[in-house]
C-alpha cells in the first residue's frame, strides 16, 4: 500500500479516478458531483441560528433549503478523505503565506487571510450566479456534455488567465 | 436531512473518495491552481479533461444500459458567462475553488480556511441577491438545460471522441513543453 504514501499522483490517474467517481456518483445516487450547493446551504444553516424567519422566508433557500443532503455529505466526506491522504503521506503546509502570494503582496499572513476571504466571497458569488462551481460545472457539467458546463470552463479559464496575469504579471510566468 | 439515510452515506463515501483524489492530484496547493492560469504547471487542465472524458465516456455509456440519468444545469448562457467571469477572479485571488479549497482546509492550509469562511459569507450575500438576479440576468438567453449533442445534433460519441483525442494531442504537446 506504499503508493497510498506518496504525495503526488499522476494527474491523468487523478483525473481517470475522478471520472470513474462520477459513474458512481450517478449510479449509486442518481446525482452528479458537486460542492458549491452545499457550503450554501451550510451558510442557510448558519444564518438560521440568528435570523430564522429571515431564511425560512428567503426565496434562495426556499429553494435550497438549508439541510443536509447527498452532496453536503459529500463535502464532509471531502474534508475526512483530503485530511487522510495528506496525513498518509506527510504532506503539511510549509508556510501560510505562498511564495507566489508573498512576492506580490508582501509577507503579511492577515493580508493573505484577508485575499483569501474575499476571494471566497467573489468566487461563491460566481458560482452561485452559474449555478455551479468548477466540480458541478466544470467537471459534472462538461463530462455531460452540458451546454452550461463548456460555457463555464470556458469564461472561467478565459477570467483566471487575465486576472492571474494583471495580478502577477508575465514575469511569473514561463509562457 | 433531505435524502434517505443510505445516500447520505453514499454522499459521505463519495466525498471521501474525491477528497483523497484532490488531495493526491496536488491540486489543493495554491502554487498548482494560480500555476495554471499562469501556465506553468497544467495540472488542472490534466486533471479536469481527464475526468471530463473519462466521466462523460462512462456515464453516457450507463445511461445508454438504463443505469443513468443526466442531470443537466440549464444553459442561462448569460448568468453562466458573467458567473464563470467572476469565478476566475475569486479563483485566482483565493488560489482554490469550493472543492478544492475544503480540501486544502483539510489539510491544513489556513487561507483555505479563510477562503471557506468567504464562500459561506459570500453565499449569504448571494441569497439575498437571489431575487433579483433570478428576476434578470438568469433569465437573459436562458435555452434550458441543454446539452452539446441536443444543440448541434452532433452524436456524443463523436464528440467524445474529438474530445479525447484533442485532450492526447494537448496533453503530449504539453508534456513536451515541460521537459524543456
């Protein structure tokens, strides 16, 4: 079981897993894979503990109701599974602020967490605009060939490309 | 809970699985995800075609033997462009998406855990929104949920296999550039 100890693995054998993952996902389940549902939800969850008639009359989460389901299992189950395979194998953080990051934007951690977070924020906000993020889009939505998915990988590697180049510049990169 | 106890388990086993995944495919490391918009490391891109051709090959093949159902997002052309725009900015600027950034969470990354805390806040400004977006932009070139084959009445076969070959072909020019 050594080959559960090593840190990195192909990502053609990733990316095969993955696929294979979704055939279960499917046949098992009846849903397809992804995650942005769920930490939605889980905001639902959150804010019903302080404003409850404010969520039970919310129309979003009318919709999606703030609950447990398959896919906020599977978030949990995505948290239990990274946590294991990177114990495996030893793989910790070397540092809270990337190199990348910290050559840009200095070495402050705050300023990192603070990036982080709204990065967060602007990215949910995205995904919940498309109705989906880069697994329930990009990857689910693609391999079904829906019109959706391609439209979302696509603007979001045309949008990624321009903002990781107007943040780091071409110097950063070996293209 | 709004599933039935045996697939809230499935769910639980599911995300094991494609947490370890993401986790082994090192696509929870913020130097990978920014890499790939700078394009010097082409892990995502691997990653995510691979699991494209390999999920969708499978998938069409279980539901043509009745064993699967698609579930298509509808195509709000409009709503999925401006959400994948905005998207990449967060993407970029976080250095993980959803499922990736719960994962480096879980392996320890702080920012992630910043970046998790975002999204939660970010989802309770979205469903404040909701109403208005829904009323609007979701509307705006909405063509239902649709898929490729249905749109051009190419076969999804064919697709498939354009897809797969064209992913070969990028993947060995890409391979070819990171021996250099």
């Amino acid at each position: 079981m050594n080959f559960l100890k090593h840190q990195r693995w192909s990502p053609y054998l990733v990316g095969s897993l993955i696929g294979i993952l979704s055939w279960f996902a499917f046949v098992t389940a009846d849903r397809a894979i992804g995650v942005s549902t769920a930490l939605a939800r889980t905001a639902g969850m959150a804010e019903l503990t302080v404003a409850p008639v404010h969520v039970q009359t919310n129309p979003y989460f009318l919709r999606f109701r703030p609950a447990v389901d398959w896919e906020w299992m599977l978030v949990l189950g995505i948290v239990l599974g990274a946590f294991v395979s990177s114990r495996l194998s030893g793989d910790k953080p070397q540092t809270d602020v990337p190199p990348l990051w910290r050559s840009r934007f200095g070495p402050s951690a705050r300023k990192r967490y603070a990036g982080a977070f709204a990065g967060g924020m602007i990215l949910i906000l995205g995904a919940r605009l498309a109705g989906g993020c880069t697994s329930g889009n990009g990857i689910s939505g693609s391999l079904q060939l829906a019109l959706s998915g391609w439209v979302f990988f696509g603007s979001l590697f045309v949008s990624g490309l321009a903002t990781a180049f107007l943040i780091y510049g071409k110097e950063n990169s070996r293209a | 809970m709004l599933d039935p106890i045996s697939k809230i388990l499935l769910g639980l086993v599911t995300g094991f699985f494609f947490g370890f995944f993401l986790q082994k495919g090192q696509v929870t490391k913020f130097s990978v995800i920014v890499g790939q918009f700078l394009l010097r490391d082409f892990t995502v891109l691997k990653t995510m075609l691979t699991a494209i051709v390999v999920g969708g090959v499978g998938v069409y093949a279980l539901r043509a033997m009745g064993l699967a159902t698609l579930h298509v997002k509808p195509a709000q052309l409009a709503a999925v462009a401006i959400g994948g725009l905005v998207f990449g900015v967060g993407m970029v600027l976080l250095g993980y998406c959803p499922g990736t950034g719960v994962a480096a969470a879980a392996e320890g990354h702080r920012d992630a855990m910043f970046g998790v805390l975002g999204m939660f806040a970010g989802s309770a400004v979205f469903a404040e929104l909701y109403g208005f977006f829904s009323a609007t932009v979701m509307k705006w070139f909405d063509l239902g949920p649709i898929t490729l084959p249905e749109l051009t009445g190419i076969p999804s076969w064919l697709i498939f296999g354009c897809l797969g070959t064209a992913s070969i072909l990028l993947f060995l020019k890409i391979e070819k550039l990171e021996r250099r």
